[in-house]
C-alpha cells in the first residue's frame, strides 16, 4: 500500500497560468477530500467526492478552482488563472467510506504563485 | 471564534520527559482525528477516536464530548516525536468535514 500519491510535489507558476495538481487516492477508498494549508488560514476543507460523485464543494473558491474525479483511482485539482494567493501546500486525503472513518492524507502539493 | 482551539501553540520537551496537547471545541463534535505532521510535510495520522480513550505505544488520547475536549498524551518523548500535532474535529454525524485546529508545535530536545 503507497498511500495517498501527490504529484507534483512542487510546482511553481507564474500569475495568471493553470496549475493542475493530481492525486491518487489508496486502493478501495471510496471517499476523496482536497484541502489547503497556509501558515494564515491553517488547513481548510475545500472538496469532497464519494465514489467518484462530487459531495460537498463548499470549500472551493467560487471562481478558477475546480475539482474532478474521473475514475477510483486519481482525482484532479484545477486553478485556472492562478495567483500570488493561491500559494499553499495542497493536500489529498482519502478514507475508507465518507464520515466517520480514519483519514489519510499525501505529502502534498507545494503550489508556489509567483 | 476557533471552532477547535489547541493549546499550547508551541512547547519544546526533553527527551525521555511527558506532555500532554489539549484541544477544546466549541462544536458539538461527534468524533476526534489527531495528526502529526512531520518536518516533511506529511500528515500522520495517530488516532480516531469515539468518545473514549485510545493508546498506542508511548501515545494516549481520550476524547470527552461531554465537555468538549480532547488530550493527546506523549510519555518518554522522543526527537521522532518531533513536528506539528493537530487535532481535527468532525462536527456531526454524517459530516464529512473534519475542522482543524491551528496544532501545537512540539520541539524534542536531547
């Protein structure tokens, strides 16, 4: 078991480019969460997807970012236009089955805005 | 306010001491994640807790929903043991956000 897989580990865009970051959830988990780390606001929720259905996007910034899962076995994080602000470690968490159980998160994507 | 308030902010220990990280919320928090997250980045988690008390080698954590809190205790402490503890709160049955605390920055000094 690999665990949650991000990539890239760092990316780095300038103002105004798309970043696009991936993550491949562990084999079996039904339910994928994106959160966002910055030293100001700390970790915050911004998606949930539950067997591959998008569940709870109440995080997400209401323009540029948006998230899919295609299939089980990777989903994506999209910023289109990126900017200065955008800068955060992304992290990808996946867990057995939704609320309520154990979550385990990838080493993230550092996203750097210049 | 901070839904989920952890304390300390920052505590430097000796090794082989004891400590204990606290959160408080002001949420009616059905369960408890606790996390480590090392000087890698990566996020570990430790434990997921019911209302109750768990352990695992030198680490113990007891969730109380009655009086909204929960404490991370580290016996014996170790440099590994050092990096960010967080604490992470699922805010009702069926939720699926877990809300986070800022976390406490533990130093483990030889």
């Amino acid at each position: 078991n690999a665990g949650v897989i991000q990539t890239p580990r760092h990316k780095v865009t300038g103002k105004g480019q798309e970043a696009t970051l991936w993550c491949e959830p562990i084999s079996g988990h039904s339910a994928v969460f994106w959160y966002r780390q910055t030293i100001v606001q700390g970790l915050e929720f911004l998606t949930y997807f539950r067997n591959q259905a998008p569940i709870d996007d109440s995080g997400m910034p209401k323009e540029r970012f948006s998230a899919q899962m295609p299939n089980q076995s990777h989903s994506t994080l999209k910023i289109q236009s990126t900017q200065p602000q955008d800068s955060a470690v992304y992290l990808c968490a996946s867990s057995l089955d939704g609320s309520q159980n154990t979550l385990y998160f990838g080493a993230g994507t550092r996203l750097s805005v210049l | 306010g901070d839904k989920v308030k952890q304390s300390p902010s920052a505590l430097s220990l000796q090794e082989g001491t004891n400590s204990a990280l606290r959160c408080n919320f002001s949420i009616a928090a059905t369960t408890v994640q606790w996390f480590l997250q090392n000087p890698r980045g990566s996020l570990i988690n430790l434990f997921y807790l019911v209302p109750g008390t768990k352990e695992n080698g030198r680490l113990k954590s007891t969730f109380n929903s009655k009086e909204s809190y929960s404490t991370l205790h580290i016996r014996d402490a170790q440099l590994e043991d050092s990096g960010t503890y967080f604490c992470a709160a699922e805010a009702a049955s069926g939720s699926w956000q877990l809300i986070f605390g800022s976390g406490t920055q533990l130093t483990v000094m030889p």
